[in-house]
C-alpha cells in the first residue's frame, strides 16, 4: 500500500490511485484531518464510486460505555448512530479510516 505524506500530498496522484482502485495511506494530517477527508471524499465521488468514512477505534469506545450510568446512554445512542451509518453507506466501494491518535488517514479500496 502506498504511503503519501500529507506535505507532499499531490492531487493528480490522489485521483489516480483512486482511478485505479488502489490503497494507501496518508501519514502527518495533524489538524487538518477533517479537510483532508472532505477532499478524498470528493475525488472518490468524482470517479461515481462511494466511501465510508469512520473514526477507527470508535466500536471499542461505545462498547466501553456500556458499563452504566450516563456514559452508557451515550454508549446506547452512539451505537444505534454507528449502526445507522453504516446501513446508509452500506457496501462501500472505499473505506476512510481515520486515526487521530497516529495523526493517518486510511483510505481502503473494499471490492
């Protein structure tokens, strides 16, 4: 899988991995990790295919919630979300994995 570093980040190569359904990862988004998925999204969409774009490690989080009291009505509320989410972006041709903690975006190709 390819490894672009947000710095060099180049667009044409974006398009064309997306193109060819390839993928890759791009490592150093720091804060501009929303920006730069709102981006992805629309090449993939340009090229008519679909994503799913998710918080990796989000599933493990609501689950821990679930041990009571106020955090597990949220845990409840943000499973019943994730479950919604993932109905409406049911079989995505790409995946956007993104990982705060590393400062990376995931972008997988899923067909």
């Amino acid at each position: 899988m390819p490894t672009i570093v947000y710095e060099e980040m180049d667009s044409l190569e974006i398009r064309n991995l997306i193109k060819t359904h390839a993928s890759f990862e791009i490592i150093g988004v720091g804060g501009r990790m929303n920006d730069t998925v709102s981006e992805i999204e629309n090449m993939i969409e340009a090229e008519s295919l679909s994503c799913r774009i998710y918080t990796y490690g989000r599933v493990g989080s609501a689950a821990a919630s679930f041990l009571g009291g106020p955090a597990g009505v949220l845990g409840v509320l943000a499973t019943v979300g994730m479950g919604i989410h993932n109905i409406a972006t049911y079989n995505p041709d790409y995946e956007i994995a993104k990982y705060f903690v590393s400062n990376k975006l995931i972008v997988s190709y899923k067909k």
